[in-house]
C-alpha cells in the first residue's frame, strides 16, 4: 500500500481510538451477551463473567454498580447486533415479499454463524424474562415486537403490491411465520443441523404460498385496471 493511500485512511477514514476504558467494557458486554444465551441472565455470575473476561470482579463493578445495570447493557450490545444483522438488511430490501424473505435471511444467517452460542439472544432470553416484570423484560419485549411489527408490515405492503390475498388473515399469517422462525433457532442451537435452518425457510415460503393472490384472481383484476386507465385517459 502506498504511503498517499495510508495517509487518506489514517486521515479520512479511521474512527477515534477508543480509551482502554471503554474497550474493555465492549469487550465484558459482548462476552457477556454471549454467555447469557447459555447461561441465561440468571445463571451469569459475576464470577463467571469476570473469569472469562479475565479480570477480577471488582474490575467488573468499575464499568457497571450492579448486574441489573449489566443486565440492560446487555441488552442494549444485542440489540444493536441485532439492528445490523436483521434489520439494516431488511431495510434496504423492496417491499412485500422481497422484503419479508430478506428479513428470514437476515434472522436464519445471525443464528446459522452463531453470532450468539445460544442462537438469537432475544428469544433466549425472552423465556427466562417473561414472568419478571422490569426495565430488562420492557427492553426485550420492544425489539421482539419490532421484529414483529416488520413481519406485518412487509405482509400489508405485499397485499397492496398484489403478493398476496388481500383477505388473508394477517395477524395468523404473522404468528405463523414468527413460529418457522422460533423453531429453527430453537432445534438449530439443539442439534446444530442446518436442516432446521432450511425448513424453516421452507415453512416461511408454505405460509406465502398459501396466501398467494390466484393467477385467476391475477386475471380477474387485470380487466378493472385496465378500464379504470381508459377511462383516465
């Protein structure tokens, strides 16, 4: 590499170095997501987490006063993962459909590359939250509901786009999809076979075949666009 081109990266594109401080609390954080996923925010100790991080305790209490701080830092480090391996690409997909089947990528490739040992962090820790009122379970509740909120969305943008039956049931065909993608993070992070990964998709594109717009329908419809540009003109 050339000394103009080290010198344009240096100056134009490196980010500010981060302080020993907060690297270090990068690092606990996405240590300790990771291990939440196995462990579960219950079952993480601070002697656990200090340990695999390799500093002592107290070390620990110097980036966080107790574990319910931790607890929702934690959080914050996954859904920020999360917004960039799920959302982002589902963002910049079209609408209806194309959108949909990305954002099912997007979700299956964040569990298949065990971007979290234990599959997707909000499902996991989901089942351990849900009879704990709190900061944490509201936090945890926003990005599941977020994810669903985009099911939906992508499925009333492929009914006005034509995708898909316009009297279909939406809320059951969102649930239906929601579960494709609980099982296969749940038998993926069990069995560690893909195969789970690729029914899921499978069972993702049964729900949106069933729901499919008719080519007769197509056909029916086809005539009515057609008059109501004649009688624009």
């Amino acid at each position: 590499m050339s000394n103009i081109s080290s010198s344009k990266t240096s100056s134009q594109e490196k980010e500010p170095r981060k302080s020993k401080g907060q690297t270090s609390r990068e690092t606990i954080l996405l240590t300790a997501t990771k291990l939440a996923t196995i462990k579960g925010l219950s079952g993480l100790s601070l002697a656990d987490l200090a340990a695999e991080v390799g500093m002592s305790k107290s070390g620990l209490y110097a980036h966080f006063k107790d574990k319910e701080e931790l607890e929702l830092a934690m959080i914050e480090t996954a859904a920020v993962i999360f917004d960039r391996d799920v959302f982002q690409p589902a963002a910049i997909a079209h609408g209806g459909t194309e959108r949909l089947r990305a954002t099912v990528d997007a979700y299956l490739s964040h569990i298949e590359r065990k971007v979290f040992p234990g599959g997707c962090f909000f499902t996991s820790v989901a089942a351990e939250l849900d009879t704990r009122p709190g900061l944490a379970r509201d936090r945890v509740a926003e990005v599941l509901d977020k994810l669903l909120s985009l099911l939906r969305q992508c499925i009333l943008e492929a009914q006005e786009l034509g995708e898909i039956d316009p009297k279909a049931d939406v809320a059951q065909a969102v649930f239906e999809i929601e579960a494709m993608l609980l099982a296969a993070n749940f038998l993926f992070v069990m069995t560690n076979d893909p195969i789970h990964l690729a029914q899921g998709r499978r069972g993702v594109e049964n729900v949106l075949a069933r729901l499919a717009v008719s080519t007769e329908s197509k056909k029916k419809r086809s005539p009515r666009r057609t008059l109501r540009s004649n009688n624009l003109d």
